[in-house]
C-alpha cells in the first residue's frame, strides 16, 4: 500500500483548506478537469520516489471530486492503478485498486470533508508571468498549514494558477514537515489542460464497494491522497 498512501498525501490537501468563500484570493472554476503528472520524493535523500499520471476531475457545484492515477513506486518497483471519489456530501471517501480488483468505502466525518473553493485569503502572492507574449498570464501563491499540533506536521503550500477572478490551477507543490524524521516529503502536481468537464457520470457511486472503517484499516489515513488530499481539508 506505500504506493496509494504516496498518492493520497497530496490531494486531501488541496482540496479543503479554502472553503470561506469571502476570503479568496480568486476562485477556481466552478466544475473542471485537467490531465495531471504527478511525482513524490524525500526530499535532500530520494528526489524521486513515486511517478504518475491521469485524470483529476473537480465539481464544486456538487461537492465531489475525483482523481485516476496509474504510475510506479520506484523505491519498491511496483504499479499502482487507482482511481480516489470524494464525495462531499455523504462525507465518503471510495478507492478504487484496479491491480487488486477491490473497491473500498469509508464514512469519516472530519474537516477532510470540506472542499476548497478557490486559492485561501491568507495565501501570499510570490511572483506573476506570462507566456506567448503574456496573452496569459500565470501567478503563484505560498501559505502554511498546520495539519497535526500533536506533532508539529506541517504543511508548505505552493500553488500556480491562471491569473483572474476565476483561476484555473496550473501546478500544486506541497512540502510536509514533521510528517516523518527521515526528511521532508514533497508532492508536486502539474495540471497540463484544465478544462469543462467532459463526462458527468465519471462522479457516478461505484458499485459492488466495502463499507470500512478507519479502525478497520489504518493504513488507509496514511494512503498519499487520503492523509492529504489534492483541494481539500
């Protein structure tokens, strides 16, 4: 499971930190999707750890979001092929594990339940640019985020968006600090092509999913996308 809980790391996060929507640097899209790369590594001792690519799918109307990863975990040299459902307002969370042919559904009722809106009130611009002769251009906003008090875990947020009142994200970079004595881990997700979204039924519940629990399976808090998830928390 080291894969998926590489993967679950980030997401979480992105996705709920920003939900007071009168305090917002700018918004993003109300309902999008974008093809996205993904890597992890510890940083200063294994700059890559884990690499990935697929679909992330976000529907703030609706209060859920989706993401289909499929990539390798190259300190163990394995795949992984999954796809993570938030789904906000039944406060369940659904893995999909294509390799192992299982679908597992958890109730937690936490602030991993609360979408963000848009880039938070207390994030700080960094710098702003523009390509292909700065008919678009692009800015980054740094914040910091306490995940656990008890034991000082840390999160450094960097996000990239379009510039505008509306502001599709371009790249999410994540630093967590405290999380493990080894060093810092690092997520970093490129949005390569944000776009209306194609196929609502991609939000459909999956069928034939287990109901668990978190004391039933504890490694699924420590999963990447589950521990801290991509617009969310």
């Amino acid at each position: 499971m080291a894969d998926a809980k590489l993967i679950l790391l980030s997401l979480w996060f992105f996705l709920g930190t920003c939900s007071t929507s009168d305090k917002l640097r700018c918004r993003f899209p109300a309902q999008w999707q974008s093809n996205v790369y993904f890597d992890f590594g510890l940083m200063f001792t294994v700059p890559t750890q884990a690499r990935a690519s697929g679909i992330y799918y976000y529907d703030y109307t609706n209060n859920q979001t989706r993401l289909d990863l499929k990539g390798i975990d190259l300190a163990y040299n394995t795949s992984y092929d999954y796809t993570f459902l938030w789904k906000f307002n039944e406060s369940a969370f659904y893995t999909i594990d294509y390799i192992n042919k299982s679908c597992d559904r958890e109730v937690q009722q936490s602030d991993f339940w609360r979408q963000w809106e848009g880039v938070p009130g207390e994030a700080s611009p960094t710098y702003f640019g523009g390509i292909g002769g700065n008919q678009e251009r692009f800015g980054q906003y740094q914040f910091l985020k306490l995940v656990k008090h008890s034991d000082n875990e840390t999160l450094a947020v960097a996000i990239d968006v379009k510039v505008g009142d509306v502001c599709p994200p371009s790249r999410l970079v994540l630093e967590e600090y405290g999380f493990d004595p080894l060093g810092v881990f690092a997520y970093n997700y490129e949005f390569l092509d944000p776009s209306d979204i194609q196929n609502p039924k991609v939000f459909n519940n999956p069928t034939n999913c287990k109901n668990i629990t978190t004391a039933q399976n504890v490694h699924r808090n420590r999963l990447v996308h589950r521990h801290v998830g991509l617009f969310v928390g």
